[in-house]
C-alpha cells in the first residue's frame, strides 16, 4: 500500500532521537524530508535521504516537532500562521500505522510519576502472554521506530507533551496513574496539564489511578465505553485492587486473582499502583491472569529508580534521579524504609512547589543538600516547613556539584542513615538528564568509599594500626 506521505514535504523539528527516528521514517514513506535544529552538529549525521535546512521553508506541508517544543515557540506560530499543521513524533507514528493492513495495538500509559515503571510492566505481562509487544515511547524507543519494527502490541509511554501533539492517537487502552504539579511552565497551569494527560482515556478502555483524585475525576469525564479504576484498596465492581496480599480483578474478572504482592518489584504504594494499572491494561487487551503474574514476577526497574548505589561508614546511598519532581520525590522518601534521611535534592522546579512535600516529611529528615537553579525556593521551604533540619547549599560555583553534594551529606549522616538522591526537579540546569545525574551520584559514592577505603588503609600503618604507635606489634604493645 501507498503511503498518504509520499511526495509530501515534511519538517522534523529536532535532531534528537525522536526526530532523527521520524525523519528515517519519514524518507522511507517517500516524503521529502526536511531536519533543522538549533544545534548545528545535530544535524551532521542525518538518515540518508534527509536534508538539513534552517527555519520553516517555503513548501512545508506538515511540521514534525521534538516534544519539548511548546505551542508559543517561534517556529510553531509561524507554522501556525501559514496553516501548517504541526504534530509529534508519536502521533506520527500512529498515522504510519493506521496505513498497515493491521494496525498496531496502541495500550498508552501516563501520568505525572511511575509512567516507565507501568509501562516496563506492561510490556513484560504482554510478552509473558507470548504476544509480539515493545515498550516505546517516552521510555526511550520512538514509537516511528516500534511500528518500523513491525510490532503487534505497543506499551506505549507518553509525556504530557507528546500527548499535546498527538491530536489523532486513540489507544484501545489507555491508563492515567496519577497527576500532580509538574511542567507547568510548559501547559500554563495544572488544568491545561490533566487536559493533556486526559488525551490518554478517549479510546474504548479508560483506566485510573483511583487513589489519586484528579486522575480519578478524569477517568469520571472520560467517553471511554469501559471505565476501569485500579486502587491499594479492596476493589469494587469494575475496578483492580488488593485483598490481603493479593492483586485481585473485579473488572474484567469476578475477584480473579492476578498476582501476589510479594511478585511486585518495586513494592510499596507507587509499585502496586503501577503493577495495578499494567495488569489492567493487559486485561483489557485479553492477556490472562497467568501471565499478568508471570511477567510481574519477571519485571525489574530501569536505573535510577531507589536505586542502592553503595554504603558508606554504615550509611546506605539510593539514587531515585527520576524523581524529577516533587509528587517522584514523595513516592522516594516514602519508600524508604523507617529512620533518618538525608535528602539531596534541587534542579528546575518547571513552576511546581515543594512546601508540602517538605512538611510531610521533615520529622524523618536529618538533613538536608540543596543544588540546582531554583535552590532558593527550595531553602525557602525548608526554612519554614523544617527549621530544626540542616540544609546546606551547593552553589553553581562548587566544582563538581554532585561530588560536594553527596560529601556534605555524608557530613550529616550517621550509621543506619539513607542519604537519598530525590531531586524534585529536572535535571537540565546542571546535567545532560536525570540519568547523567544519578551516575553522577553514584560516582560521588563510590569515590567516597575508596576514600574511606585509603584512610582506612593508612590507619592499619598509622597510629593505632598494626605497626603504629599504640598498634599491635608497635610501642605499646
């Protein structure tokens, strides 16, 4: 079959993976295929085919942007202006797949946090099931690329962003986990936000996190025929929850019994919510209760997760890098287990505050690290919410900002502390993203255990040690 976008001239928008994946696919439909960015490398090394230009050339029919791009951005408006149509990379990819015979099955996981957790989940159910399915998306694989692939089923992970300019998708399911302040700065505010991510629930099964009030009122408004709500609670007709320790269906089975929540890695509250929402998912597709338990059991996190990157002097070091802002920040510090923390956290806030998460969990804090471009407000908070807690500031000058940090909060711990790595805010101020920042975290841990390991060694020969002053075998002895 002939693509709709052969001999058709069309802009990517962004020489990023997205985009650089897009512009293949586009070549490979037979559009002529236009690649600009602000970054004159980034477009050194363009799929064959591609042209690299600048601006928005005379010609454009259709305008393929990166997901960050906002709706007031200069090239958008012109776009606009000249009634060029302007999507994503994702809704891209469902109009290539709307052209298979059988288009793939799109099941569509959001929400502000735990949206690459369910969707790993998802696809590992999916595969469990013996099913040909792919995690995409926003996980890190384009979804252009998973329907090149030729894949059947996509666990497709979208962002706020992606689901802006994705005006077309309709998954066959589609979950919100959850929303909460975040990319405010991008939407304009919290309601333009729970819009985008309501984008998910149009297509027949709506799902939501019920547990989570705004995420349950969008499951409420949606058209969705099917309406499935997962809860930590025992479940109700319709709705995916916990009877003792147990994952149970009463949506798409009579209390069938999916899971043990000793299967789920990771546990607690967020981990359930997700496993809960990934099995619904799964359900709705017609995935039995064998294989929900099965690719449960299987599925483990991504890095940077409450991830333990090493303990130090009897001080346990966790980096959850993805908590990139404060509703992920929460689920880390509740997820620790009980006593004193030590929080490293700061980075761009992108709008959202962080006054109640600190109230909440000040009684636990014995100390805070605060970085990153909006640190003030951050010191602010604590300043009111936890005076009795030390907060120490890294200032843009400090060389090595990770290294000082993690040193000054080591100077605050104690043996049986958790110095947690939970930002609350993105990345991009100070690191290339939230993964270059919790290597960063861990590399700063592991240079203070080598450290301890040279002042250890040094004692042995030192005063004290074997040989010293004072040592076995030394004066004194």
């Amino acid at each position: 079959m002939s693509s709709l976008f052969v001999g058709r001239t069309v802009l990517v928008a962004g020489a990023g993976i997205s985009g650089l994946a897009a512009a293949e696919a586009l070549v490979a439909a037979g559009a002529r295929t236009l690649v600009s960015d602000d970054r004159a490398a980034a477009l050194e090394d363009l799929p064959a085919g591609a042209e690299a230009v600048t601006g928005l050339p005379d010609g454009v029919e259709l305008v393929v942007t990166g997901p960050g791009r906002r709706p007031d951005h200069p090239l958008v408006a012109e776009a606009a202006a000249r009634g060029v149509e302007v999507v994503g990379e994702p809704e891209l990819a469902w109009r290539l797949g709307q052209e298979r015979a059988v288009p793939p099955v799109w099941l569509v996981v959001t929400g502000t946090n735990g949206k690459t957790t369910c969707t790993g989940m998802l696809a590992a159910i999916l595969r469990a099931a013996g099913l040909d399915a792919v995690a995409c998306g926003n996980i890190g694989y384009p979804v252009v690329s998973a329907v090149a692939a030729g894949h059947e089923v996509l666990a497709v992970e979208l962002s706020s962003f992606q689901l802006h300019w994705s005006p077309s998708v309709v998954a066959a399911a589609g979950v919100v986990l959850n929303v909460a302040e975040d990319h405010l700065d991008w939407h304009g505010g919290l309601d333009a936000y729970a819009a985008a991510k309501a984008r998910a629930l149009t297509g027949p099964v709506a799902v939501a996190g019920l547990d989570d009030a705004i995420a349950a009122r969008l499951l409420r408004e949606s058209p969705a025929p099917t309406k499935v709500g997962v809860t930590l609670a025992e479940p109700g007709p319709g709705e995916l929850g916990i009877v003792g320790e147990q994952l149970v269906d009463r949506a798409f089975g009579d209390g069938v019994v999916l899971a043990g929540v000793a299967d789920v890695t990771p546990g607690g509250p967020p981990g359930l919510t997700d496993a809960l929402a990934a099995a619904a998912l799964a359900r709705a597709h017609g995935v039995g209760p064998e294989a929900v338990r099965e690719g449960l059991a299987g599925f483990r996190p991504g890095p940077h997760r409450s991830a333990h990157v090493g303990t130090v002097a009897g001080v346990r070091y966790v980096d959850d890098s993805k908590a990139t802002n404060p509703h992920a920040a929460d689920a880390a510090l509740a997820a620790q287990p009980s006593g004193r923390i030590v929080w490293v956290l700061g980075g761009l806030l992108k709008g959202a505050h962080v006054d109640e998460l600190v109230a909440r969990h000040a009684g636990r804090l014995a100390g805070a690290v605060v970085i990153g471009t909006d640190r003030a407000e951050i010191a602010d908070a604590l300043a009111r919410h936890a005076p009795e807690v030390p907060a120490v500031e890294v200032t843009e000058g400090d060389d090595e900002v990770m290294s000082s940090a993690v040193r000054r909060a080591a100077t605050l711990a104690r043996p049986g502390d958790v110095v947690l790595l939970a930002p609350a805010g993105a990345s991009m101020d100070q690191f290339r993203d939230y993964a270059e920042r919790g290597e960063a975290f861990a590399a700063a841990v592991a240079a203070l255990q080598e450290a301890g390991s040279r002042d250890a060694g040094s004692a042995v020969g030192g005063p004290g040690g074997p040989g010293g002053p004072g040592g076995p075998g030394g004066p004194g002895a």
